[in-house]
C-alpha cells in the first residue's frame, strides 16, 4: 500500500511536470501549423502542378499520397537551430532575434530604515552585476550622510545574494531599526519588491536579497549556445579530452562495436540457420535464445563488469551478447521464411542439400539477415555508449559522462550530436549496402 | 519399361486429435510417355497430393510410382516441376534462373549458355534475358519457370496449377504455349487444373478425381489437345464436343460438391 502511495506521487510529479510542458508543446504544434499554412501558401505561388499526386482529391487516409514533405523536414531543423540560439543568446543570430538575457552592468536601488523613534532614512545600493568567472570588486560608494549608509555589491549573473545593508548603517537591527522601504515601496519580511534590474527580496529575518533579473535566455551551464559547442568540438578534435582525441574517443567506440557486431554475427548467423534446419538445434537453444532476448544488454554490464573487467574485452563481450541474438533470431526466421516451393523446385532441378543451402536457403535469409544486422548495428551503439558510460576509459560514452561531471555541457552536447550523427550515419551505410546486396529484398 | 505407373497409391494423414484422412485411396494410373494428363477435382480430392507423391516430396502410405522401371523414392531431376507461382529465385537473374538445374549439374558454361538461349527463345523471354524475375509480369515468370524446368531435360513435368494465378487473356496465351512445349518436346506432362476448360484443352487425358477419399472418378481421352496444337484455342472451344463434355463434367464436380455440403450439413 506504501509502494503504491509513493508510486502515485511519483506519477503526480509527472502528471504536473507534463502539464507545465503543455504550454510550450500547444506553441510549438502552433508554429508548426503556422509553417505549413505559410508554405502551402507560397508553394502555390510558386509551382501550379498538376502532377498524378496534387490531381488526387482524397489524401486523407490515403497512405501512398503522404510522403515526407522536405520543407517541412528543413524548416524544423533550421527551427531547431533558431530556438537553440535565442535561448541562448548565439552570436550566430542578430541580437533582436534573443530572447530577453540576463541583466549584466550596473544598476542601484534605495532602501528605508526606520528607527524606534520613527525616524527614517534612506541610502543607496550600487549593484553590479558581472559575467559569471570574472573577478570584479564592489564599486567604492561614498557612505552618504544620515543614519542609514550607502551600500555597494557585485554578483555574477544569474547569481542572487543576502546583503546586510544595515551593517554599516548607524542603527540596526540590534537597535530595533527596520528595512521599510525599497525603492519607496513598503517591504515586509517575506516580501519582494520589483526594482529596475530585477527584484529585491527580503528573508525572514529581514536581510535583503538581491536577485537581478535572469530573463529567459538558458544559462550555459545548462545550455551553451551552438557557437560554443562548435569551437568545442573544434577544440577536442585537435587537442583532445581526458589525454585523447576526439578521434580516439569515436573510434574506440566504433571499434567496440564493429569487433562486437562482426563476433555475434559470426556465432549468430549459424546458430540461427542451426535453429531454422534442425529440429534438435531449435529445441536446444530456443529456451536459451528466447531467455536471452529481452534481456537488455545493459542489465548485462554490472555482470560483464564483475567477470571481465573494465576494459576492451568486456564491453566486446557485452556487444557481442547484444548482437548474438538478434543475428540469431534473424538468420532463424529467415531460414523458416524459405518457401517451401522453392526449395522443392530446386531439389526438382536435381539440386543436393548443400546447393540448396548454397543457392536457395542463404540467398533467401539474406534480407531478414540484413534487417537483423541494421538492428543489431542500432542496439550495439547504443549498448556500447551506455557500457562507457558506466567505466571507461576510453570513448564517446565515457567522454560525456566525464564531461557531465565537471559540468562542461558543451562537451555534453557536442557528444550527443556525435553519437546521433553516427548511429544515423550507420543506419544509412546499412541501407545502402542492404539496396546493393539484396535488391530482392521484398520482392519474393 | 517406359513412362509412368501409378500403382495402388494410398495416402492417409494422421491428425494430431488422433483421427485421420484418407487423402488418396487406391489410385492407379498408367501413363506413356509422351502423354498429356490433366487432372481436375474439387478442393480436397487430394490431386496436390498426387502429384507432390509422383515429384517425390511426400511418402506414400501404400503402394508406389514406377517411372521408367525403377521406384520413385524422393524428388529427382527426371522429374521437374511447376508451380503456380512465387517458386522462381528472385536473387537470381531470369538466365540464372533457366540454368538453374544445368548448374546444379556442373555443366560447362558454353554448353549451358546454348540450352538457355534456346529456351528463352522458344518461351519469346530472349529480351528479358538478364532482367530481375521479380520486373517481369506474371505470365513472363510462368514462362520462366516453364523454361527453368525444361532446361533440366526431365522425363516428366508436373504442373501444380502454374496458369492459375494469372489472369485470363495471358492464361489463354499461356495454354497455347504449354501445347506446343508439349507437342516439340514430346514430355510426359502431369497438368493440375482448377479450370475445367483448361482441363478440356490441356489433357489428352483427363482425370476427374472425387473426394473423401481421394480417388479417381472418371477418365477421359480427349481429342482437344490435338486440335489445340493445329488451330486456334479458341476454335477448339466452340466444337460442340468440348461443350458436351464441359458441362457433363461441371455437373460431376456439382454433385461432388453437393455431397460434401451435405454431409458437412449432417454432421
């Protein structure tokens, strides 16, 4: 009952995380709307077809008139890219295209102190507000005349800090002298007050709290702008991270993978045909293979860690594991996907068992095959950048794991694009070779 | 001992709920070589059966198919076979395809090079020599597969409905084209037909087969076949005779029908 009530508050944590997002999910499903009204607009300015597809008059619901519209794909990309650099404030665009960023300079807001006797008196507070990693020293103020004294303070952007105003003032706290005022405007412990570079808050126990405006831009530690995770990348390509370069840390990582994919295809693809020509093979290792598939290779890694450390040969071992059964599984089925006409049709042309391997049963589980090795290229990249990032020392995986780490989000990101370059880049050339090694792939 | 005996075939499956069926029950059959079996039946007569027994896929329960003297044991190159469709190797190209059995053989390539040219001229698929199987239309893959199986000089050819998923006019075609493959070969050839008409035309001799079991109802000699070599196909279905026999044999396979509907009505 415990387990369930905590698994409920989970899911309204959730729930709630979700509705604050539906906001910004409406605007973007707008602005999508908003495109594709604006290009079908000019696209009918444009070109007049009268093509066999634009002469179709239902296409809703008709599944061959749908296709991947590229100025849709374009533009969401280059939207993609737009968004990144107003929300943080990228050189790559004009600055009216920002969102609103941080207040950065100077700036000062007045505060009253208000004694026993109900005398007041006001000073000011010079506020600078600096670049996050510069030293900069509170201006020098003059302390002014009455009892309460000017004050002076620096804090890095998107920092906000308690100031003690009535330090210096004459009287203070420990003679009964209150904040009242900032900016002319009541305070309160608990309150806040709207000043020119942001809000002035004020504790519980009445200390000021100086928050300068952040905006809406995304700190960098949060979200670098694109320029920045470029010269990154430019950075680690040459000089490298954690003593390797940037092409050390893909290709160890593609090593993994390639050794691993190549080692369980190996094993795989035998095993499977074993599965798919003899009823004693199927039998044998059916309960094994079908145990192991939904495993996710990752459940594997503490094991894999434990038996063979962390070093090249686990994580090959894990790649391996992770691509022995879906090779497997895909030589199997297409072994048993062989129709059975066409394997009497060749024993009727006078062809021996091993012909008939040679020419009718490989031939025809090379689609399926190849269909397992796309997926098992897909699951093994992801597999391995995962395996790095629990211990490596070496690799994509291990590098923005590392990065995280020290907070270096550039790195971060820069990672994540390359992974995802990759793995789509992989999927593609798997494609390609799939279209020129089995053209006949669905046309049986 | 020349051509083809079936003697006293029995089949019968055992069902996994522990009954059985009898799919053939004691067919016999004598045939020359050279001749033109059609075979016509309703669904479940066991005619597939029949013929996957004498190409060799399937074991008779009983009794056996001499073929030239000695005993059919399992599929051989003596006899080929064609199937209704999608029994072509789409890895491979349409010449690939008809050299099939040569290969299989070892044939020196020249050699085998001159069987499929000739084939694929006498089956008018000269032009689509190195073409994928799976770009050409239905009618040019029966065509294929017509020449894969000559290419392989087979003693008899067992055709499992390799017309019938093709639509009417190239089937038309096609039937003038397995007569005259018949006629200047001079093959044994086992034709399975749903098609009465095709049965008339393409069988010098024509089985009707009754189900429940599986036997032979009635047999014909038939003169169509002949006159199709000769003349139009067309022609030769408006001989009064190919009426006259097309529909006693349509009422024949009416009752068959029938009699099944009814006993399944019964049980």
């Amino acid at each position: 009952m415990e387990l369930l009530g905590n698994l409920w508050g989970e899911l309204w944590a959730v729930l709630v995380t979700l509705f604050a997002a539906a906001p910004y999910v409406i605007g973007y499903i707008l602005i999508i709307l908003l495109m594709m009204v604006i290009w079908s607009g000019v696209k009918r300015l444009l070109t007049p077809k009268s093509d066999y597809g634009s002469l179709k008059t239902v296409t809703f619901g008709d599944e061959s008139a749908v296709t991947s519209n590229t100025a849709a794909s374009i533009i969401s990309i280059v939207l993609i890219f737009v968004f990144w650099g107003t929300f943080t404030g990228s050189q790559l665009l004009p600055s009216f295209m920002h969102a609103p960023g941080p207040f950065t300079g100077e700036s000062s807001f007045e505060y009253t102190i208000t004694t026993p006797a109900g005398d007041s008196d006001t000073a000011t507070v010079s506020v600078v507000v600096h670049p996050t990693g510069e030293e900069v020293d509170a201006p020098v103020v003059e302390e002014g005349d009455g009892i309460a004294k000017n004050d002076a303070i620096a804090i890095p952007v998107y920092r906000n800090e308690l100031l003690r105003v009535d330090r210096n003032d004459e009287m203070g706290r420990d003679e009964e002298t209150f904040i009242t005022a900032v900016d002319g405007q009541a305070i309160t412990p608990g309150g806040s007050v709207d000043v020119d570079f942001g809000r002035v808050a004020m504790s519980d126990k009445g200390t000021l709290n100086i928050v300068p405006s952040t905006g809406i831009q995304m700190e960098p530690i949060w979200l670098p702008a694109p320029e920045a995770v470029w010269s990154r990348l430019g950075e680690i390509a040459t000089v490298g991270y954690r003593n390797s370069t940037l092409a050390e840390h893909l290709g160890y990582s593609l090593f993994r993978v390639i050794v691993g994919f190549i080692l369980g295809a190996l094993v795989g693809i035998p095993l499977g045909y074993a599965m798919g020509l003899s009823n004693w093979f199927r039998g044998w290792f059916d309960p094994i293979v079908e145990f192991m598939r939904p495993v996710p290779p990752l459940a594997l890694i503490p094991l894999v860690i434990i038996w063979a450390g962390i070093g090249e040969v686990g994580k090959i071992i894990l790649l391996f594991l992770a691509a022995l059964w879906i090779m497997a599984i895909a030589a199997r089925s297409g072994v048993s996907g062989v129709r059975i006409s066409k394997v009497h049709a060749a024993y009727s042309l006078g062809a021996s068992k091993w012909q008939i391997m040679r020419h009718v049963i490989i031939p025809n589980s090379l689609p399926e095959i190849f269909t397992g090795a796309r997926v098992a290229m897909g699951v093994c990249w992801g597999t391995v950048v995962a395996a790095e990032l629990v211990a490596a020392e070496k690799g994509a995986g291990m590098m923005i794991m590392v990065a995280s780490k020290f907070q270096s989000t550039d790195i971060v990101l820069m990672g994540i694009i390359l992974i995802g370059i990759i793995g789509f880049s992989i999927d593609m050339l798997m494609r390609q070779a799939e279209k020129w090694l089995v053209p006949w792939k669905g046309k049986g | 001992m020349s051509g083809l005996q079936i003697d006293k075939l029995s089949m019968r499956f055992d069902l996994p709920n522990g009954s059985s069926v009898q799919a053939l029950k004691d067919v016999s059959l004598d045939l020359k070589a050279g001749e033109l079996l059609s075979v016509l039946g309703p669904s479940g007569c066991g005619k597939t059966t029949l013929l996957n027994i004498v190409a060799g896929f399937l074991a008779p329960t009983d009794g056996k198919i001499i073929l030239n003297g000695h005993t059919v044991t399992g599929p051989d190159a003596e006899r080929g076979m064609v199937f209704q469709q999608g029994a072509l190797f789409e890895w491979m190209s349409v010449r690939e395809n008809v050299g099939f059995g040569p290969s299989m053989k070892g044939m020196p390539k020249a050699e085998k090079a001159k069987i499929v040219d000739h084939l694929l001229d006498v089956v008018g698929l000269q032009d689509f020599k190195e073409k994928a199987v799976y770009e050409l239309s239905g009618g040019m893959q029966q065509r294929v597969a017509l020449a894969r199986c000559l290419a392989n000089e087979p003693d008899v050819i067992l055709m499992d409905e390799p017309l019938g998923a093709l639509d009417a006019l190239t089937r038309e075609k096609m039937q003038g084209l397995v007569l005259k493959l018949w006629k200047e070969t001079g093959k044994t050839i086992i034709l399975i037909t749903h098609s009465v008409e095709e049965a008339l035309l393409l069988g010098e001799r024509l089985l009707v087969m009754a189900p429940r079991p599986g036997r032979i109802h009635t047999e014909y000699r038939l003169p169509f076949a002949e006159m199709g070599v000769g003349q139009d196909l067309r022609d030769v279905k408006k001989h009064p005779k190919f009426a006259e026999v097309r529909e006693e044999i349509l009422g024949m396979i009416w009752d068959m029908e029938e009699e099944i509907m009814g006993r399944t009505e019964d049980a």
